[in-house]
C-alpha cells in the first residue's frame, strides 16, 4: 500500500524539525564553548586573576594549616634562614636566639639551645614544644616550627620587632606612654589567663618577668619562654614539685618551698611584673635610700598611710594617669599576698585593671615579713577562702613553719637583684 502526498508531507516536516532541533542544540553548545574560550582567553591575557586568586586562597589555607602543629625544620633550613646564625638578637641561660627570614618572607626568631644532649635540655624543649606548640592566643608568643638533631636543638618563633619589655621599663629615656604600659599590663594579663582557664590543660608558665615578655612592632605584649612550663590538669587542685623554679624576686615563695603548688604562682609573679610597668624601676635598687629599696614593699607603706599621691610624684607619674596608676598599685597589692589562696584569678585581675570590677582594698602582702614573723606556711591543712569573684582558688595544705627573719627576707631581696 503506498503513502498518500499527505503523509509524505507530514512525515518531512517532522524529519526537518528534528534536523533543525539538532542544529539548534549544535549551535548553543558551540556558543557555549566558543564563550569559555573567550573568558579563559581573556582570563590569560589579563594575568588569570580567577587562577591566581585560587591559588593565593590555597597557599593562605595551607600556611594557616601548618601553623596548626609545630613544623619540623631541619637543621639547614634554619642555617640558611639566620644565614649560619650571623644575627644574633640576645642571649642567656638558656641560649642564643637569632633573627632569621625563610624564602617566603616570614621573619622568625630561632632559639638555640645550649649544651650537649641532656635531661634538662629535652625537659625544657619538650616543655615549650608541649604548650605554646599547641595553643595560640594574641599575647602568647606563636611557636612555628623546632629542630631536635644532633648538632642543633633549636625552637622557631614570631619575629617580635620591640624586643623585650625589660628593655623599655628600666631606662631614663621613657619613650612608651604610661597608657601603652596600661595596655602592656592588661594584654599580658589577659596572656596568663588564658594559659590558666581557657586552655583544655591548665598551664603554668613559672617565669612571668619582664624579659619573658615580648613586644611586636606595635608594642603589644606577648608572653614567651615556655622552658620552665608545666602541664596540669583542671582536677588537680595543686602539683607538688621538687626544687625552685622562676627567678628570684619574682617566684612566688612557694615554689622555693617543697609544698604543694597551684597556678597561683604566676599571679604573685604577674604582681612583681605589675610593680615594675607602673614605677618604671626595678623592684629592687640598691642606690636608693633603704625605705625605697625594695619597692613592693615602700608601695604598701605609702598606701596604708595615705599617701598614694607622694609615690606618684616619685615615680613621675602624671595627674592623668594617676588614678589608672593607682589601680594597678592595688591590682599589684592583691596579686603578691603571702597566701596563695588570696590571690585573685588571672581573669579577675584582667576585669580590674580595666576598670570593669570594683578593686577590694588590698591588706597588708608581707605580713611574713614583719618582725621577723616565719612565712605563713601553716601547720596542718589549715585553708582560707579567697574574698574574689569567679574564684576557684583551690584549698592549698601546708606542713610545716619556715624561718622568715628579716635577714633572710634582706639576703633573698639581694639575690633576685642580681
């Protein structure tokens, strides 16, 4: 049976419309195409801003991933970034410790440890590997890599452009505003206090001075030198440790002592540091008169007689200034009491010093010291609690009376002035 011309017609109709279906589809794909090859063209003539902004989002992700662990640098990477150690920025007990810069830019200070392979050498790499190496806050110094061979134990951290605080506190040219101190004080503070109550392990730094806090290229403090650091955790109410740790004059006295020990201890050192920002001196000073010689000490006197604004004058203090001084005078006051356990959290003292929290009136911190009454480490578990907001101050049992003569009192002030 043979079509009709209807179907003939119809049928070619249907066929044109599927060519012409196709064709359509080939052409818009063809558009497509030609369209992306314009872009990527243009994109290459331009410099490829889509590619390099890829690539610069990249490099960014994976330098802040590496900065999430310490990075193991070899020994000649960091002989090339110091240029085989030529730059040298100061040095102590401890170590050298060099200004460096790797291919990328970034300025680093590398801490060499001295002395061949010990126990305390690992003690003290292992210590500051374990802490700063695992947390990051804006005034903690950030650890970006170490070196642990043979021939170098070394430990890479931020240049820090201002150096240390020391440097700034003890010369006649003042050249930091007494309300840049202010900030120094608060920003340290609020360093330590994360250390104590914010990180998942309670860290107890020991060495809270002024040679252990750094200043950046815009003066704002970092707390660094985490040799001495130690780990504990938040259930434990105290650790007990055998042999002195800190610097004299700035250590608690508890930790002279083999008695239990809290992270109270870097209050009473933070309250020594305290001193020094707001009178510009050093605690101790020997070529001024003896009622002055040991500053903590002549603060308290001026304040339980009233004459605050005296102090002031001495210590050059401009009427401005005087009742933020006078703030961290009493903030200082609180952090060195003889008992522990009457210190105020890191926090709180934050709070305070920012005027966010009324201060209580300071008694007196060195009762121990008068009349030559023994340092009162009380017989038995006898505990006081402390007076202090948010305080977890945790109950610390003592066990035995020590000697605390004014003699001894004199010849433990001499030391920590060396």
């Amino acid at each position: 049976m043979s079509s009709t011309p209807d179907s003939q017609v119809s049928s070619s109709v249907e066929a044109t419309l599927i060519i012409v279906s196709i064709v359509v589809i080939v052409v818009k794909v063809v558009i497509v195409v030609v369209i992306c090859i314009k872009r990527a063209n243009i994109g290459s003539e331009s410099g490829a801003p889509d590619s390099r902004f890829l690539t610069l989002t990249m490099d960014k992700f994976l330098n802040d991933m590496e900065r999430e662990n310490p990075i193991r640098f070899t020994s000649q990477q960091l002989r090339i970034a110091t240029d085989n150690f030529t730059n040298l920025l100061g040095s102590g007990g401890f170590g050298a410790v060099y200004k460096g810069i790797f291919t990328n830019g970034t300025i680093v200070a590398v801490k060499v440890l001295y002395g061949n392979p010990s126990k305390r050498i690992e003690e003290q790499f292992m210590a500051e590997v374990s802490t700063i190496g695992r947390i990051h806050h804006f005034n903690l110094v950030r650890l970006y890599g170490f070196c642990f061979e043979r021939n170098l134990r070394a430990l890479v951290y931020e240049y820090m452009g201002n150096g240390s605080l020391d440097k700034y506190l003890f010369r006649e040219n003042k050249i930091i505003g007494f309300s840049r101190l202010h900030e120094i004080a608060a920003g340290t503070a609020r360093g330590i206090a994360y250390l104590h109550e914010e990180c998942q392990q309670r860290i107890i730094h020991y060495d809270i001075k002024p040679g252990n806090i750094l200043l950046d290229v815009n003066f704002s403090p970092k707390v660094a030198d985490f040799g001495l650091a130690k780990l504990c955790n938040r259930e434990n109410t105290h650790i007990t440790m055998t042999g002195g740790r800190g610097t004299p004059g700035y250590a608690a006295p508890e930790l002279w002592m083999p008695f239990p020990i809290t992270h109270m201890c870097d209050v009473y050192s933070f309250g020594m540091l305290l001193f020094e920002i707001v009178g510009r001196r050093r605690n101790v000073d020997d070529s001024l008169p003896e009622s002055q010689e040991w500053f903590p000490r002549w603060v308290w006197k001026k304040f339980e007689c009233g004459e605050m604004g005296d102090l002031m004058i001495v210590c050059g203090i401009e009427g401005i200034d005087r009742e933020m001084a006078e703030r961290m005078f009493k903030v200082a006051l609180l952090c060195v009491h003889e008992r522990p356990q009457l210190r105020p959290l890191m926090s709180v003292v934050v709070k305070m010093l920012e005027g966010v929290l009324e201060i209580p009136i300071p008694t007196n911190p060195f009762q121990y010291m008068m009349h030559g009454i023994p340092y009162p480490v009380l017989p038995g578990h006898t505990t006081q609690t402390s007076s202090f907001p948010d305080s977890d101050s945790s109950q610390i049992p003592f066990s035995r009376f020590v000697p605390g003569t004014p003699i001894m009192t004199r010849y433990e002030i001499e030391i920590a002035s060396t």
